[in-house]
C-alpha cells in the first residue's frame, strides 16, 4: 500500500507540472499575440509566470507546500497586473487571453494535494480569487471567459476525486490478490512438506521392518552374493536370446534343469546373429547336454568369435562345427574372411576378450585361435562335459 501511494503522488505531481506549463504556455503566447498590453505590464506579467514555471518544476520533484504557494503566488500575481493594468477596452480581450491560466495554470496543483491540508486551502483560496477577478474583468459570470475558467477548475475538480477514490481500491484489490497468492503459496508449501514427511516416514518404518525382519543385523553377505550370480545368470542368458518362460507369479526360469541341451541354445545364438546379418552354418552334434555354468561360459565364448567374425572378417557367413566325446565339447568357428598374421598383432588386439578365455578356462576349457592373411580365421573352443 505505501509504495502504490508513492506511486500514485509521484504520478500526480508529474501530472501537475505538466499541465500547469503548458496552460500557462498557452496563456503567454495568446498574451503575445494580442498585443494589447504594455510593455511594462507585460514584462511584470512576464516575471511572475516565470516563477510560477519555476514552481511547477520545483513541485513536480518535491511537491513541498511552499512551490504551491510560489505557483499560486505567481499565477495571481499574473492575472492581477494583466487584468488591472488594462483598461477597459482590452481588458475582455485579455481575459480570453489569459484564460487558460486561470483554467489550467492556476487550478492545477489541486490534483496533488491530498493530504496537505495547508496546500489544499491555499488552492481554493486562489481558485475563488481567480472567479472574482475573471468575473469582474469580463462583467459577467456567464461570459466565455470566466464560464471557461470555471469549468477547468470543475474538471480538474472531478479528476482529483476520482483519483482520490479509484486508487485506494485498486490498491486494496491489489493487496486481496497479494494475499490470495500467499495463502497458495503457503499451502502448496505444507502440502509439499506433508509428502516429505510422508515419505520419511515410509522409509523409516521400512527400514524399521527391514532390521527387525533380519533380526537387526540385514541380508547376509552370502545371501547378496547369491542373489547376485542370479541376477547374472539371467542377464547373460537374456543376452545369448534365450526367453524367459514364466512358471507362476513372480518366478521366471529360463531353464527347466540343470544340464541344458546345448542344441536349443545354439539354435537362439543362430537366430541372434542371422537377424543381424551374420549367417551362421551349424555342423556336427545336434544334442549335448552341459553343466548351467559350463554352458554359460562355451555360449559366452562362442558368441563373442561369432561378434568378430560380423565385425572384422568382412564376410556374411560363418561356419561352426560342434564335437564331442565322453569328456569335452568342441566348437570350431570357421570364417574365409580377410584374416590376419598373429605375429604381426598383439595379444591386447586379437579381438577375442581375455575375460572371455579366462572364464573357459576357470570350468575346465580352453580357446586357440589360427589365422594366416587371406585365408581366414578358425578358433577352436573347448568345455568339459
């Protein structure tokens, strides 16, 4: 409210000081034009509207009781020698001429003055004095001259009370929006600390429940190593194409015992690869059976040379033979790519990864790999039964 206030008599004095000047602009060059006032009279006239143009400047930063009364002070002082000072023949003249002064000029610091009492009364004062003088110099109340200088005086009247009036409600709406969009803010505020407190709450009792259900002490070590290799196992299955087949709620398998039939699964790394162009010719046994983890281990082997083979070979076809007797299983995968010499590459970029091998190895295989330039490349894959 007090900066919309500020606001508000910064406005009007602006609004004063404006329409003050011109007024009295418009008065002085009217006055000019006539020609019908002495010079003396004209140059005293002259004075006391430039301090009352002073006074409109000076009022229209300070709005201070005392640029009223220069501004008031200067404008009668004005009008009495123009109109006095005249006689009876120009005098009409005159006062036409000096008309929007006393309409415009003088009435003008009447916008500015809510609550300034002083300023007010001195305004009213100079407003009466200028009816009289504009009433007697013209010898009608009616005349253009005077019935112009009072209707200023109204209009500037009617404005004062409609700003007087409209401001102060449009600033207390102002203040009721203010307040409405606190109340939401405030609201939306607690709502949101409501949730947080909800959710800590959650988390609190879970992690209660969750000491208690473990008898204070949480999930074992070993049970998180376990539920770990899982959660490997399913991944790396899910990756060499196979489907999980949901068994009941919440428990998927992808396998139905612990020895798989390695047929089955050859046959989904074939159809990963065929649909990302790589063709892909199986020979030899059709069936064997093989440990979860030795499986996992030939299949992860087996796919990482069919991978090398789309990359680098530069060929659409490969070759893998599978054989197997009473204690190990074979795979040969078989390019004619571009092929390579071994001597000339290091072991770091053979495109085969040593993390691969070294899992062969760990169940008991093994992997050798030959290949001359022009003539392709052949990797031999081993895993015990």
């Amino acid at each position: 409210m007090e900066l919309i206030a500020q606001e508000r008599d910064r406005l009007l004095r602006s609004t004063v000081r404006v329409v003050g000047i011109v007024c009295t602009l418009i008065s002085v060059v009217a006055v000019l034009s006539s020609f019908a006032v002495p010079v003396g009279l004209l140059l005293g006239a002259l004075a006391c509207i430039a301090a009352m143009i002073a006074g409109f400047v000076a009022f229209g930063s300070s709005g201070s009781v005392w640029w009223t009364a220069v501004i008031l002070a200067g404008g009668l002082g004005a009008l009495a020698i123009l109109l006095i000072g005249a006689d009876d023949a120009t005098r009409p003249v005159i006062a036409s001429a000096v008309m929007p002064l006393a309409a415009g000029g003088v009435s003008a610091p009447l916008m500015a003055q809510r609550g300034h009492p002083v300023g007010l009364g001195l305004t009213l004062v100079a407003g009466a004095a200028t009816a009289v003088g504009m009433t007697w110099a013209t010898g009608s109340l009616l005349s253009v001259a005077t019935s112009g200088a009072l209707l200023g005086w109204v209009l500037l009247t009617v404005v004062t009370v409609w700003i007087s009036r409209s401001i102060p409600r449009v600033a207390r709406r102002i203040y009721s929006i203010g307040t409405a969009h606190r109340a939401e803010r405030q609201a939306s505020e607690t709502e949101a600390q409501r949730r947080q407190g909800a959710r800590l709450l959650h988390d609190t009792v879970l992690a209660t429940l969750t000491l208690l259900a473990h008898s204070g002490v949480g999930v074992s070590e070993q049970a998180m190593r376990e539920q770990a290799a899982e959660d490997a196992r399913l991944l790396r299955h899910l990756r060499l194409g196979a489907t999980p087949q949901p068994q009941q709620s919440g428990d998927y398998s992808l396998t139905r015992e612990e020895e798989s039939p390695l047929g089955q699964t050859l046959e989904s790394v074939k159809q990963r690869f065929g649909r990302m162009g790589l063709e892909v010719s199986w020979h030899g046994t059709g069936q064997v059976l093989l440990p979860s983890n030795v499986l996992d281990a030939f299949l992860l082997a087996l796919g990482e040379c069919l991978e090398n083979v789309r990359r680098h070979a530069g060929v659409g076809e490969a070759h893998v033979t599978i054989v197997h007797d009473n204690e190990m299983v074979r795979a040969m995968v078989t390019d004619s790519g571009v092929g390579f010499d071994l001597t000339h590459v290091s072991a770091e970029r053979l495109g085969f990864k040593e993390s691969v091998v070294n899992r062969l190895r760990e169940v008991g295989g093994d992997a050798k790999l030959f290949s001359a330039p022009g003539s392709g490349t052949t990797v031999v894959l081993e895993a015990p039964r």
